[in-house]
C-alpha cells in the first residue's frame, strides 16, 4: 500500500489495527480502498467512533474485501 496519499490515513489505521501489515506489505495487488471522507460517512450512518469500529472483531474480514489479489491496471477496470 506504498502508493497511497493522505487520504488514506483511516485505510492504514484500519489495516494496523486488523494486524495485515505484515499480510499486505508483499506482492502486488489491487486496492478498491475508501477515502477517509467515506470512512467518516460509514462511522456516521454506523453510529459509531472511529474506536469503536476499529475495535471489531471483523475488522480483517472486512478490509480483506477491498483487496483482489492481483495488480489491475487501468486499461482491465475500464475497458
């Protein structure tokens, strides 16, 4: 996840607190990553902290569905 910019900051927190650092700091693959403004919508209409969610016990599950493991260029999602 190097190629990442300061609107993922909550995405990073998140794959911290699941422990997938070590997971997904190999190989390359395809991110479908939510921005921290959509993370802020999500705790919103969830009714929850940013804590409390990335307290789940889910948490893994979760952001495991954001990644495909393989790398997808541009040309391959917009045919």
């Amino acid at each position: 996840m190097a190629d990442c910019n300061d609107s993922f900051d909550t995405l990073y927190a998140a794959v911290a607190a699941a422990g997938l650092g070590e997971t997904l700091s190999g190989g390359e693959f395809t991110v479908f990553a939510p921005t921290d403004d959509a993370f802020d919508a999500l705790f919103t209409a969830l009714g929850v902290t940013p804590d409390e969610f990335l307290a789940r016990s889910d948490l893994a599950n979760i952001l495991l569905t954001m990644f495909y493991l393989e790398r997808l260029t541009r040309q391959q999602l917009h045919p």
